[in-house]
C-alpha cells in the first residue's frame, strides 16, 4: 500500500530536493564562492538549460542565483573551456543543457543513436557533397575552435535553404550533426551566442560498449531524475533528461523493486495524483524563500508538474504573438516559500543602468485553499527585496516599476514599495 502525503509536503519535498531553502546572499561575492554555488547547484540539478534569451539575465545563469544570490556567472564559461579544470560539457540532454561529465557519458547512448539517424538533409549532403565532413575537420583542426557560420565561410558555402525557419547552410547542418554525434565538442560561446566547436578530444566520453547498455544509462538517468526532483510523476522523470517515457518505465519498475522509488498517494482538492518518492528525498521541512524563477529551472521547465504541484499555469510569452500576451515577455515566476503566487516581466535597460519591471501578475492558483495564499502585501514586499537583490547581481544603478493597462494587478503596490 502507497504512503500519502499532503500537497504541501510535496512542493516542499520537490523545491528541497531542488536545492532550495538554504540562506542566500545579496551582494556579489568571491570568484571562489561562485564556483562552489555553482558547484552546489550542479549537485542537484545535473544541468543548466542554455537559452539566448537575454532581456533579464541568461536562463543557464538564473538557477545560481535562484538558489545562492548574486554570483560571478564568468565561473560558469570558465567551466566549459577544455583543459585539465573542465568541470562542464554542453550536452544535448534537456534541450540545449550544461551538464556534469558524468551525465554528458551516460548520454553517449543518445549520440549512437543520432549518428545512425537517418535525417534527410544530411542524405542530400551525402550524395552532393561526400567530401564535406572531412573538411569540416580540416577546417577545425587548422583554424581551432570556430561556429558553424565560421566554418561555412571558410569552405565558401554561403548558399542558405528557402523558406521559414533554420536556414542553414550545407555546412552548418553538417557541423550540428556532427556536434549531435559527438564527433566535434562544444568549447564555448561566441559573443554572438553562437556555439564554438572544435575537434573531439581526448576527454571525449568512451565508446557506448565500455559504459554497458542501453537500458543501463536510462535507468542511471531515471535514478538521477527522480533523486534531483524529490518527489515526481513518470512523465516528469523523462522530461528531465529527454527520455521517452517508454524508456523510463521499465527502469521506474526496476528502482521500486530495488528500493529507491516508493510509489506515494499525494492528496490535491482536484483529485489525488500517485507519485514516486526517492528514499534520499529531504524532509519537508518549511521552507523561507523568495526568489525569481527562470521558467527554464529544472524546478519548473516541465510544464505539467508545475501546474500539478505549484497550481500554476504558464506560458512563455517569448512564442506568443505581442497581441496574444498576458503576463508580457519574459516573465520570470516569483517563489515565494513554498508558493508561486505571481511572475514578474524585468528587462535590464543596461544604457540607463535600470532594472525595468514591465508587469507584475498575480497567480490565480484556483486550486490552493485560500488560507495558503500569501497576502498581496506580504508578496510585494518580498518581491520589492528580491527585485533589489536582482538589480545589484546585474550590477544596475535603480528598479522601475511601470504601471497602467497591462501591467499586471501588483504594479502599483509594488511601484509603492519600490519607489517610496
């Protein structure tokens, strides 16, 4: 028989298993204090989701500060450089992800698998131009590490696809491919976001044989999942690496009759939902915290588990048409301790040194009891602090609170608090 557990201990038990709860700073601190928040936040999440998006602050940076304050994300490009002291690979494992080397080998099963992919652009490159991959890595061994828009222009492929969407040379998708295989490494970002890739090298992950099989690595993957969310559904366990769910259930199965995964009833006024339980998950002890979220954190990027655990509903504004937007651009989700009771759109205006709050929204949660929501005072005036954290780890001089149609029912409470 399942044990059950209240809705609330669950949050608790998922933003805990997050790393989330411990005191966090306010003022930017060492260079060495930032690696070690970087390194506590890697602990229990395994990775950091790349996003270009840079309006605020980066995605792949938000999740240090989420959980420590302001932090030196210079560390973070410090990590992914090749070299003796690498401590990061960028990975294809959710999205576009930083992860540890362990985690970049136990997805070499996924890099086989798209080596023996038959995708179609690449069938017409075969058959046109068989000698192309070679002197991608002609290009790369002489000029060293380089975009796929460098190498492009120095073979003199400047001919893009018709059409909507990834308009790539020849070159770059064969670049991208190689990189998906693990041919070529990614060592870094240009100042153009774009990704810098070199040969693969000789802290390249081992063939797929030495690290066993297939099944092997999912279930390693689904061990890891579970431990970094706490407490999870099936289809979140998958969504964390990008598994299929298929994958994952077999190796579910196979860590309950081990004893790492106890299935829990977790009780909700919509219904009762079954989950699993990791026996490392922490103690769901209360927790004090306000921090913005990015909607890119592992505490969130599953979009089902967000509406099932936080009550929330969201929909980034960024894939929205300007007219169809509620909650703006970019709004980032405010926690407030075990609550996400509103989100908040911030633009860094960098030539007037100001943080731009362009909306704050109130969460409707239509399933958290009343007595459970924070008061509209009690969330501006932590938001208001949080705010002023985030403008300092930016390094902007004033916040700016704008107000009117649009701008979200807590704008003008929190123009108050922020300005007054």
């Amino acid at each position: 028989m399942s044990s059950t557990l209240t809705w609330t201990r669950a949050r608790r038990i998922a933003l805990r298993a997050q790393g989330m709860g411990r005191a966090r700073r306010s003022d930017m601190p060492a260079m060495a204090t930032s690696r070690r928040a970087l390194a506590r936040t890697l602990e229990r999440t395994h990775l950091l989701q790349i996003d270009s998006v840079n309006v605020f602050a980066r995605a792949h940076h938000l999740p240090v500060f989420t959980r420590s304050g302001p932090w030196d994300p210079s560390v973070l490009e410090d990590s992914v450089r090749p070299g003796p002291r690498r401590a990061l690979r960028e990975s294809l494992a959710h999205e576009a992800t930083y992860t540890s080397p362990e985690i970049h080998r136990l997805l070499a099963f996924r890099r086989r698998a798209t080596s023996e992919k038959d995708w179609g652009v690449l069938r017409d490159i075969a058959v046109t131009s068989p000698h192309l991959f070679p002197q991608i890595r002609e290009v790369l061994e002489e000029i060293g590490p380089a975009s796929a828009a460098t190498v492009s222009k120095h073979l003199g492929d400047t001919e893009r696809g018709e059409g909507w969407g990834w308009r790539r040379t020849a070159t770059q998708w064969a670049v991208e491919y190689l990189f998906r295989t693990g041919d070529l490494d990614c060592v870094g970002r240009s100042s153009q976001f774009e990704r810098l890739y070199s040969l693969a090298g000789e802290d390249s992950p081992p063939p797929q044989e030495e690290l066993g099989e297939d099944t092997a690595s999912i279930e390693e993957l689904t061990s890891r999942a579970a431990c970094s969310l706490g407490i999870a559904e099936v289809g979140s366990l998958a969504d964390y690496f990008r598994l299929r769910t298929r994958e994952v259930i077999p190796a579910v199965e196979r860590l309950i009759v081990q004893g790492e995964l106890q299935e829990v009833e977790v009780s909700h006024p919509a219904g009762s939902r079954r989950m699993l339980l990791h026996r490392d998950a922490p103690a769901p002890a209360p927790l004090r915290v306000a921090a913005l979220v990015s909607p890119f954190d592992p505490i969130v990027f599953h979009r089902p588990r967000l509406a099932h655990l936080f009550d929330v509903e969201y929909r980034i504004g960024i894939y929205t048409p300007a007219a169809r937007r509620t909650t703006g651009y970019y709004s980032l989700l405010f926690l407030l301790d075990d609550v996400i009771p509103a989100r908040v759109d911030l633009r860094a205006d960098r030539a007037r040194d100001v943080l731009e709050v362009r909306g704050t929204y109130r969460e409707p949660l239509p399933n958290l009891p009343t007595g459970q929501r924070p008061e509209d005072h009690l969330i501006v005036a932590a938001l208001a602090e949080e705010l002023r954290r985030a403008a300092r780890w930016q390094g902007l001089e004033t916040i700016e609170v704008l107000t009117g149609p649009g701008t979200g029912e807590l704008s003008p409470e929190l123009a108050a608090a922020v300005h007054g």
